[in-house]
C-alpha cells in the first residue's frame, strides 16, 4: 500500500489541477487522502466536486479541519492517518504528474530491504497560470543516494519540500514535530539523515507553482517586506535547531558530537543574522561578512561553498547595497 497525501489550505485558483494530478497517477493500489486545512476561501467545496466525478481505482479519502494546524503539524496529523508503507507529499498549489508515485516506489525499492528513509525528486518551476519557468534543481542529473553523518552537511544540499516522500519507518521513528514550525521539509529531512538517508532521483516529477500566496516565496522585494520575511525564516531556523535537538536525543544518534558542533556554529550564525535585520542598521551588517567568511573557513566542503555563496549574494547582499538606502 502507498498512500498519496494532497495538503491544501486556500487554494481555489489551484487546488483542481493538484487533485486531478493526485487522481491521475497510475501507480496501483493508491491510497490519496485530500486534506483541507480549514479554508475560508472555495478550496474544499471544488475538492468534492473534482473527487464526485471521479470513478477510477485509487481509494479516496477527503478529511476538512474545523481548525487550522499550519503545514508542519497538519502533514503530521496526515501521515498518521496514513496506511502505506510509502506516503507521497503534495500541496494544494502544485501539479503532480501522473508517474511520480510509480517513479517513487521504484526508488525506494532499489534499496531492498535496506530503503532510503526519504525520496526526493527534481521538479519545474511554473508560475500563477501554469507556464513552464526552469528546473528546481538544475544540473543534478544522476540518483544520489546520501547518508551523511551529519545532517547539517550533508551531499544533498537541496531542500526540494514539494517532491519529499518518506519511507513508513520514517514516520514512526519520530513524535509529531513543533507545532510552531512553519514548514516541516526541512526538518523531515535532517530526521531522515538520522536513520537511513536522503535518495534524490533526477526525474522531473511536480510542476512546483511560483506565486505570492506561495509559503516560502518572497515576490514583493520592498525594504520592509525583505526584512520582516527573512526575520520569519531565522526564527524558523531557529526553531528547527531546537527540534533536531530533541530528535538526536530521541534517536540516540550516535554521531551528536560532530552535529551539535556543527549546529551551534550555524545557530550562532542566525542569531547574529536575526539581530542585524531587527536593528535594520547598515553597520551591523558587516557582522554578517564577518560570520559569512568564518563559516567559509571552517566549511571548505565545495558544496557548502557554493550553498553559501548562492545564500549570500541572492539574500543578503542586496541588503547592504539597496534596501537599507532607501
């Protein structure tokens, strides 16, 4: 059994195309729970419309929360009610296409009895109206199979949350995660570097929509708006550091010593982050040259590099050369 879970919070513009892409797999026996997380908008309403004309295979379940949970705590309360033994993560605003899930299974089982404890796929930026933009992942052209030691450096250095899929031992190995974080892709992937790690096959598998309701997407560049969106994430990083925290006691991890170490130096690093957009000053900023060059200098891994530099130039630079001049 593989269980296609379809998580939706206002997304009427999107949410047909989401749930015909989740009917439209051809992967057989399938289990979709579509899950509305307490829309005000039309969301759950074009939901049953679309599931009442369908007449295919797959086993349906349609589940509305009186209440809203956020994504992190209401995929957790998904994956619960799950029954596979692989579960397939979608949101309301993306387009699965219809091999994903049979694409997924295969990956998984290619580690025998031994699978990977999460499946990542490479996908295609599409925008408001569904024209196609560029690839998520570009250039990673071949399977990766990585078990890193650490889960804060690791081969994997992407983070591509709209393609995860997790393994049933995954699921079980951990509590719910914190309520307070905004958004679990991160965290499932570092408690998947705990167990039995991280497979990215390169097929193109989601169509990921770029659009201004997006979680993560930061479209409106104004001053007040880059600082106020990147003060979210350093608190949501922030967050997340206190969870893998309590998730390497949890398992026992056995390499602590090296993640602890690793997650300290990079805490510290948010914490200065977070000090210098709350202080909104352009000298506080060379802190932050200061804490970037530190981490180049005990991070001489390549892909590090690059992760760090692309972090630097797309995020803060602009920071200092525009936004605190206006």
């Amino acid at each position: 059994m593989v269980t296609f879970v379809l998580v939706t919070y206002n997304h009427e513009a999107f949410i047909r195309e989401a749930v015909e892409g989740a009917l439209a797999q051809t992967y057989s026996p399938l289990e979709i729970i579509i899950s509305d997380d307490s829309s005000s908008d039309e969301t759950f309403p074009i939901i049953e419309k679309v599931v009442k004309d369908y007449f295919g295979p797959h086993i349906i379940k349609l589940n509305r929360n009186e209440k809203n949970l956020g994504i992190a705590l209401h995929a957790s309360q998904l994956y619960e009610m799950a029954q596979g033994d692989i579960v397939i993560y979608a949101e309301g605003d993306d387009i699965s296409l219809p091999d994903r899930t049979s694409k997924v299974v295969e990956a998984f089982t290619s580690g025998g009895d031994n699978p990977p404890s999460m499946v990542i796929s490479n996908a295609i930026k599409i925008d408001g109206y569904g024209t196609e933009l560029d690839l998520l992942t570009d250039g990673m052209n071949t399977v990766v199979w990585d078990k890193s030691i650490n889960p804060l450096t690791n081969e994997l250095s992407i983070v591509n949350g709209c393609t995860r899929n997790l393994h049933r031992s995954l699921i079980d190995a951990f509590p719910p995660m914190d309520s307070k974080i905004i958004s679990g892709d991160v965290t499932s992937m570092q408690r998947a570097y705990l167990l039995n790690g991280v497979m990215y096959i390169p097929d193109v598998l989601v169509k990921y929509r770029i659009w201004t309701g997006g979680l993560s997407q930061l479209l409106d560049k104004s001053k007040n708006n880059y600082i106020q969106h990147n003060i979210k994430w350093c608190k949501e990083r922030l967050l997340r550091f206190e969870q893998l925290l309590k998730d390497l006691s949890h398992v026992n991890y056995i390499n602590s010593e090296d993640v602890l170490r690793t997650m300290y130096r990079d805490r510290g690093a948010v914490c200065r982050a977070l000090k210098i957009l709350n202080s909104n000053l352009l000298f506080s900023s060379m802190m932050l040259i200061q804490s970037f060059c530190v981490d180049l200098i005990y991070n001489r891994k390549i892909n590090y590099f690059r992760g760090s530099a692309r972090h630097f130039v797309v995020r803060w630079f602009p920071s200092l050369i525009g936004y605190y001049s206006i």
